[in-house]
C-alpha cells in the first residue's frame, strides 16, 4: 500500500511539474520567431535597446524549457535505470546549459529587474547561488563524491524551478493580499527561490543524509 501511494504522489508531482512546464512554453512561444515588444517586454523598453540585455534576456528565454526538461530527468529512477548514458548526457546539457548560459543571462537580467534594488539584489543572488550549486554538482561528480552531488543537484534543481514558483506565488498573493503590481514582484523576487531552497534543505535534511531519496521514486 505504501508503494502504490508513494509511486501515486510521484505521478501527480510529475503531471504537476508537466503541466506547469506547458504554461512555461506557452510564454517562450511568444518570444519565437524573434519579437522585442510582447508579452514581458512590453515593459522593459527602457532597457531592451541594449545589446547586452537583448542577448541576456533572449538566450534566457530561449535555453529555459532545455534546462526544466534535462534537469527534471536527474531525478527519475526509472529513467537512470534503463537510460543511464542518456541520464548522464542530459546531466551534461543542464550543468553546461546553467554554467554557461541561463545563470550568467539570468544576472544580467536581474541588474536590470523591475521593482527596483531589493529585486535586483534578489534575482542576481539567485543567479549567483544557481551557478555556484550547479558548478558544486558538477565538481562532486566528477570527484565520485555521488552523496553530495545529489545534495548540490536539489539545491540546483530547486533553484531552477524559480522560474515556475514565481509565478505561482505571483498567483496566490494577487488573490489573497491584491498588493500593488511592484510591490507584488518585490515580494515574489525573493519567494520564487527562498521558499525552494528551504524546501531543498528539508529534503537533503529528512532524506539524503539517511541515505534515502523520495526523488529517485518519481516515475
């Protein structure tokens, strides 16, 4: 019975983190082909002249749903089991595609985030902790070390699922609070990846450190 629920709420998870990947797409469609006044952009104007930004933002948008697909595959049991050189080629395609593109697009982004200082300093640390539990995953497997890459990998992982929690919460706090529209993003600029972190921590706390991972359960 405790096999059938737990393998129940990793498929729910799974349709959950799918669907919400779905919502995700559909705003990068909006960015293709090649387009600087929709959607997002409509508001950032003032900045989207520069070739930098352009760069930041673009490559941002356009490498996101690689880094949620490949990411998402480190943590299924049955996909490492049957697919192991596939589990690490898409290991690869996150680290080089978090290292190299979305964590250094992602701080340019953030010297230039809406609400002012206090989500700018928010969505560069974010940036900067992305890079730094990614590069710790990739350096701890590399040196066999396979118990703290798994840690640095949920750090990582939660870090990418900013992107989704983000939202979420900019959902629940316009419904239940109605704040002001920066104030809103103020807010949801530091819970997108706080909230996940601690999330992460419980799990490495509760599971990884017993030599036990619900993670590997998923599918």
């Amino acid at each position: 019975m405790k096999y059938i629920r737990t393998h129940f709420i990793a498929i729910f998870i799974a349709l959950v983190y799918v669907y919400f990947c779905y919502l995700m797409l559909g705003i990068v469609l909006q960015y293709i082909p090649y387009h600087t006044d929709v959607a997002f952009l409509k508001i950032k104007q003032d900045v989207i002249g520069m070739l930098h930004y352009r760069i930041a933002f673009f490559t941002h948008v356009y490498t996101s749903m690689l880094v949620m697909f490949a990411g998402f595959t480190q943590f299924n049991r049955s996909f490492l089991n049957h697919w192991p050189t596939l589990h690490r080629m898409a290991g690869w395609v996150y680290v080089v595609s978090v290292l190299l593109l979305v964590a250094p697009s992602g701080f340019v982004m953030g010297l230039y985030a809406n609400g002012g200082l206090s989500s700018q300093i928010s969505f560069c640390l974010l940036s900067v902790l992305w890079f730094y539990s990614t590069w710790q995953a990739l350096r701890c497997a590399m040196q066999k070390k396979i118990n703290a890459h798994r840690k640095w990998m949920i750090r990582s992982f939660a870090l990418t699922l900013s992107a989704i929690s983000l939202r979420a919460w900019k959902y629940i706090l316009v419904y239940l609070l109605h704040p002001a529209p920066m104030d809103t993003y103020r807010m949801v600029a530091w819970l997108s990846w706080v909230f996940n972190l601690i999330i992460a921590e419980i799990i490495i706390l509760k599971y990884i450190n017993h030599e036990k991972n619900p993670l590997h359960t998923l599918t």
